[in-house]
C-alpha cells in the first residue's frame, strides 16, 4: 500500500521515518493493538507511556506484549485506577521521559493507547 483515500495520511516505511514524526510539531502518536509495532517501538527506545489495561481473568494463549527479547526498561506508574469488576487502568512513563499527566482518569471516558486482552 502506497496511497490512501484518507486525507492527511502518511506512509511510514522506517524507523527512522517513525523517529521524525515523532520529534515533529502536533499531537501525540498513539498505537491501538499492535504488538508488532510496538515491540519496534520499545527495541528503538519510541515509548514514552505505556497506557494499559488489565482485566481479572485470564485467557491461555494470546500475543504478548512483553515478548522474548524485549529490551529491559524501568517505567513508573503516574496514574492508576481500579474499578470495581477489578479492571486495572494504569499509566506508565519511563522516569526521565514522564511528564506530568494531563489527563484524569476515568473509566468511563479513557482513551487508550494500548490494550491488552
């Protein structure tokens, strides 16, 4: 795919070209749902959050987000909240990159970076 019906869509084909959008003017980027794409993000040092959720139950098989190889990084939760079916709402910075939250959590209105099921 080299062209998209979309307006404002950019095609990105490296790293490198990820790097510069990021260190460009505009708002946040954000990735829903792919670990792929993540697991590139944290082995070149892109994440800045980590916005998770965790549900009580668990599943057997499924992708991991922390997969083999995974580059060791220390993150520090700088919000968190629990709702009552015991669902965990935490957001996760990287201690030299955090930056003050500006957003309150709310279960009813998070918008989420990533998730995982």
């Amino acid at each position: 795919m080299d062209k998209s019906d979309w307006q404002n869509s950019v095609f990105l084909t490296s790293v490198d070209d990820i790097k510069k959008l990021k260190n460009s003017e505009g708002s946040d980027l954000q990735v829903h749902g792919s670990g792929n794409l993540i697991q590139t993000l944290l082995k070149h040092d892109l994440v800045d959050e980590l916005w998770l959720k965790t549900f009580p139950v668990t599943l057997g098989n499924g992708k991991r987000l922390f997969r083999e190889g995974t580059l060791p990084a220390a993150f520090i939760v700088t919000e968190r909240l629990v709702t009552p079916n015991g669902v965990i709402f935490a957001i996760t910075s990287e201690p030299e990159k955090s930056r003050q939250a500006l957003l309150e959590l709310k279960a009813a209105n998070l918008l989420l970076i990533l998730q995982i099921r």
